[in-house]
C-alpha cells in the first residue's frame, strides 16, 4: 500500500506542476502631456492577446480612434513619434459621449512575449498620436487546465481510496 500511496502522491505532483501559465504584461496609457490616461493589462488568449484599458477619467478619449502596436517602447510626449512605425493594426477604439470605464479589444494572432517592449499608441482620425504606453512584461497568471483539475481530483480520490484502506486493514 505504501507504494501505491508514494504512486498517487507522485501523480499529484505531477499534475499540481504542470499547470500552464498565462503569459501578461502591463503599460500605462498616457496623454500628450504626459498624463496618466490608465493601466492596460495584456492577457494571452488562446489565439490572441486581449487588451484591457482601464480609464481612471471615463471621457478621456471620447469619439472614435485608431489603436496600434508600435515597433519601440518609448513614448515621448507630446508626439509620440519615439514609438516608431506601426507594426500591428488593432481595431479602433470608439467610445460614446457617456465615456467608459473599461475598453477591451484584442490583438488576434499575437503573442504576449512579442509585444512585450514595444508601444500601444492611440491615434485621431488625422493621424495624430494622442496616447502612449509602453508594454512591459509581468508576471504571469496560473491557470488549470480542465485536464489538469481532473488529474488533481483523480488523484485525491484514490489516495483518499487508499488511506481508508489502509487504516481498514490495520
């Protein structure tokens, strides 16, 4: 029994280090006079990365704007010109008069890692840069997989099974 106990506890293990971590970074957005617009969280989605702009005024960047990820992770105000070229294209960000609290939009295809050290820039419809914020890394979430929860229960189930066993037979 002892074996089989050592065999279950192992599984477990197993199981509890295999969980997957969600790749994260963060910015703040930025306006051109060096205001803080929000944070941004950037989650990697399973064919993604999902954006979270959370605005601390709900009617700063009220009306419709391009958003993009820059090649270079400075943003200089008031231009924003340091961010460099685009390299991705994300859809554009239009926010009613009311304002918002949240805006989520999604970069498909991408990955965290790859946009780490680059910019998220927020344009006018003229071209003009009118926010900024640099994608640094951060730490990632854990997440359990549906495969991995199972192992885990499985597993607490039998060596439950076993220690009862156990104590029955002594």
């Amino acid at each position: 029994m002892t074996r089989a106990l050592a065999a279950v506890l192992l599984l477990i293990a197993t199981a509890a280090t295999a969980a997957a971590e969600t790749p994260q970074a963060t910015a703040d957005l930025h306006g051109t006079q060096g205001e803080s617009i929000g944070p941004v969280t950037l989650s990697q989605g399973p064919q993604e990365v999902l954006i979270s702009i959370s605005f601390r005024n709900r009617t700063a960047l009220v009306g419709t704007h391009a958003a993009g990820v820059y090649a270079v992770g400075r943003c200089d105000p008031p231009t924003f010109q340091s961010a460099g070229a685009m390299v991705s294209q994300l859809s554009d960000l239009v926010i009613g008069p009311a304002g918002v609290a949240v805006y989520n939009l999604s970069a498909p295809g991408a990955a965290v890692d790859s946009l780490v050290g680059r910019s998220l820039v927020v344009s006018q419809p003229d071209g003009s840069r009118v926010a900024c914020a640099v994608i640094v890394g951060g730490a990632g979430t854990p997440v359990l997989s549906s495969v991995v929860i199972g192992l885990l229960g499985f597993s607490l189930i039998g060596a439950g099974i076993l220690l009862r066993r156990r104590s029955e037979v002594r």
